[in-house]
C-alpha cells in the first residue's frame, strides 16, 4: 500500500544534494535558482528533505548567482556557486552561437570537478537538475547513475514547438519555403503559428547551422528524464502539459518569480535599494489617472536602430496617451539623446517618464498602469498575469516570444499584434494607432475582462491545495524517493 503525502513526510528528512546545470546567461541562471528556493522551501515546509544545492556556471556569469552562493538554514536551503571556464575570451559569448559554445566548453571543466565536487563536502551528488539547453546533461546523469529532472525556464507552449523540431524536419516543414510564409503550422499542444513566430533557430534555412542542430538534439533525451519542470501554471496551459506529459512526467511550478504562498504586496512593495529612479518613477506614476500608462518596456537585450528608436518615439508622442518608457542602454545604439528626437523629451515631461531601469513588479500592479507595449518576454507575461493582466501590445523579437505572442493574441485574447522582430521598419503613426487602439478601443475592455481572469487562475496556482503548490509538494516526493532508493 502506498503511503499518503502526510505519512510519508512523516518519515525521517532526507538530505539531497543537487547539481543545478545551467545554460550560461543571466536569463536562464535566475529562473533555475528560484526553483530551487521553492524546492527547498516545499522540503522543509512538508519536513521531509533538507536541499543542498550546488551551481556550476561560467566565470562570466558566476557573479549573477550570488557570488559563492548562500544559505537559508530555517528554509532548509544552502546553495553555493562554483564558476568554471567556458574557453571563451571576457565579455564574448554573449550572443546565442557563443553560449552554445559556451556551454559546450563548460562540459570537459565540470567532468575535470566532479571527482573534487563528491568528496569535498561529504555528501555525494543525489540528482541533477539541469536546464535543456544543456546538451550534456543526459550523458552526465547516466555517467554518474543519477536521476535526471530537466528544467525549461519559459513556457509548455514554446517548449511543444521546439521539441516539436525532428518531427517537423523529418515532415519537410522545416526548412521553410518562401511559399508557405503565410501558411498556419501545427504543433501539438501549440497555437497556430506562422513561420516568423517560429524561435529564429527553426527559421534558418541551413539544416546544418549550430543553432539549428542544437534545436533539433535539445530534447532527445526528455523521455530518460525522471521528469520535465516547467516556469508556467497548468490551468492556463493544459493543452500544452498534456502534449508534453505523453513523453514523460511534467511539473507545473509557475510563476517562480514569486515565492509560492506569499503575500504579493509583502514582495512587490520591496525597494530597490540604491536605485534612486525607483522612487521619483513610483511618484510619477501617483500622480496619474487610474489605468491611464502606458507601461513600455522591451528587455535587456532588444537593439533598436536611431530611426526605430526615433519613429518609436514620434509614435508614443502622436499617440497622446501618459506613457512610462524604460530604455535599457544597450537597446539604442549610441546615447538616449542622439535616438530621440530634437526636443522630444521637452514635448512630453509632463506625460512621459523615462528611465534605465524601473520595479517592474511595482510598475505593473500600480493603478495608474493600463497598457504594457512589450517585448512578449515569459517573464514579463507571468508578472503581468500575476500582479494585474493588463492588455499587451505584443512586438516580438527573440527566442520563444513569437510563440509568446501568439498565445497571448489567439489563446488568451489579452494581446493585440504589433510587429514581429525588430529588425523592420515601423513609422510613427503605425505606433500611434497601436497604442490608441489598445488604451482606449473597443477591445481594451474586452482584453482588461481577460487579464483578470488570467489573473484570478493565476492566484489559486500558488495557494496551499493549488495546482503549482501540489505539483511542488509531488516534486519534492518524488526527489526524495528516487534518492532514498
């Protein structure tokens, strides 16, 4: 007879210490280290495993983890960070062919540690947890005869698509012909997608480009893994889990920005401390009508041309709407004065509030922020579904956002089409019209009614009996029986 969660918990705590592998950049270190905060967390809550967690990443990307790494002991969570060499020169490898290459290299330094890595604590490796994106992960585990868990830091929806990569190839879907740009494709557990949507790996034309191939190899080794981890909540993509769940045992755990079960405002009310635009940005927004910004914000690694950056701004000046732009420093080429407008900032001071860098969680559940013209980052969808749902104009760019998009334009009815890309041209008055139909159409009400429904499915995931709060409490159990056996 099997025994229940409390009987089992009851049962004496189990130490695990896990191999967090991840791929080496920022984007995809945080997400697998907040799991592991809600690993830890889960364990020591239901008292049946105490986690030990050790990070091996790159130099160039050691720093972000918290240096040495840190320890929560009333949480049951001590994680530390060992920076291995990734062969590359300071600084390079910061586009996607370079962290493969990264990646890659960072396979024979963490082989050469492993020895070091099993004695020098004294508690040997219980299981590794590894991101997708690296290659060797599979061949890691089984050298070691450990159990697997393979993290996917976005969504089930993208994570069909990209896995979805052999079958498409082996159909002749992919490449794609210049015949079928405006053909509908099907993935299963997927939205409709047209060929732009596709990540830009699966666009090339050339089968054996690096990016392709890794594409194709990413998830070949899914149905050896004891089980798929995903950033996302199952009630608002179940089509998407159940494709997934016909290859192996999948984990919804989403949103993992937020701990699970904690008050929202206890965190999104946190300061930044330091940050002095933090304050004079929150003060802005105080002073203007409810569900009046426009909340722009396209991420860190968007790059825009002077005259996309100019009609950009024309459009939100046009568009006379209130509007909160964060502009990154590397998303222009050159400094913010030369890629605006002469006189542009003048224009609009008293509707406009630019900044570097602003608390986006704070930003998106303030009353005053009605509109978010974004990037379709998973990220910035999940805070935005969790903090507010707020309508979103979608202009895609990289990696998975297409699919992103999609989702929130055809599935979730909460986004309106922008552009796909950045590399187009788009003139000002396309943007002022975007912008106005979104604050201010017919189909912004219909949107806001959407966003809070997302937004009330959403908060039940992360309650004690929700759907992301069990499967981490099922999760934590199944850990700790693959490694008491």
């Amino acid at each position: 007879m099997e025994m229940g969660l409390e009987e089992e918990a009851e049962q004496p705590q189990t130490t695990v210490h896990a191999l967090l592998l991840s791929f080496p950049t920022r984007t995809h270190l945080v997400p697998l280290i907040q799991l592991a905060k809600r690993l830890a967390g889960v364990g020591n809550e239901i008292k049946c495993c105490k986690f030990v967690f050790t990070n091996i990443v790159s130099y160039q990307v050691a720093g972000e983890a918290g240096g040495g790494g840190e320890e929560d002991e009333d949480a049951g969570f001590t994680l530390r960070t060992i920076g291995v060499p990734d062969g590359l020169p300071w600084g390079q490898g910061k586009d996607m062919l370079g962290m493969i290459q990264a990646c890659n290299n960072m396979k024979a330094s963490t082989l050469r540690f492993l020895p070091h890595l099993q004695q020098s604590p004294g508690l040997p490796l219980s299981l590794i947890i590894s991101d997708v994106f690296v290659p060797w992960a599979a061949e890691l585990a089984s050298s070691l005869g450990l159990p697997l868990f393979f993290f996917y830091t976005t969504n089930a929806a993208s994570c069909c698509v990209m896995s979805h990569a052999p079958s498409l190839l082996a159909h002749h879907i992919i490449p794609f012909n210049e015949s079928s740009h405006q053909e509908l494709v099907p993935c299963p557990g997927a939205p409709m997608l047209l060929p732009r949507d596709f990540p830009f790996s699966m666009q090339l034309q050339d089968i054996s480009h690096p990016q392709f191939q890794f594409t194709l190899n990413m998830f070949s080794h899914l149905e050896e893994a004891t089980g798929l981890i995903l950033n996302t909540c199952h009630e608002i993509e179940a089509d998407a889990v159940k494709a997934l769940q016909a290859r192996c045992p999948v984990y919804t755990v989403g949103p993992l920005f937020l701990p699970i079960s904690e008050d929202l405002e206890s965190v999104t009310n946190q300061k930044q401390i330091g940050v002095a635009e933090t304050d004079d940005c929150l003060k802005w927004l105080d002073s203007q009508s409810a569900g009046s910004v426009l909340y722009v914000s396209f991420g860190t690694l968007a790059n825009f041309s002077n005259v996309q950056m100019s009609e950009l701004a024309l459009g939100l000046e046009k568009s006379q709407q209130p509007f909160l732009w964060v502009v990154h420093k590397n998303v222009f080429n050159g400094v913010v004065s030369d890629a605006l407008p002469e006189g542009f900032l003048e224009r609009v001071k008293d509707r406009c509030f630019v900044a570097s860098w602003v608390p986006q969680l704070q930003v998106l559940k303030h009353r005053s922020v009605g509109g978010f013209f974004s990037h379709c980052g998973w990220n910035s969808i999940l805070e935005n579904i969790t903090l507010k749902g707020v309508p979103m104009l979608c202009w895609p760019d990289k990696a998975e956002q297409g699919v992103n998009a999609r989702i929130l334009v055809d599935v979730w009815k909460l986004g309106m089409p922008f552009r796909v890309g950045k590399d187009c041209n788009i003139s000002c008055d396309e943007v002022e019209a975007a912008v106005k139909t979104l604050m201010e159409g017919e189909e912004a009400e219909e949107m806001k009614r959407r966003g809070a429904e997302l937004k009330k499915q959403v908060e039940t995931v992360r309650r004690k009996g929700g759907s992301s709060m069990m499967n981490l409490e099922a999760l934590v159990m199944t850990i700790r029986s693959k490694v008491s056996n």
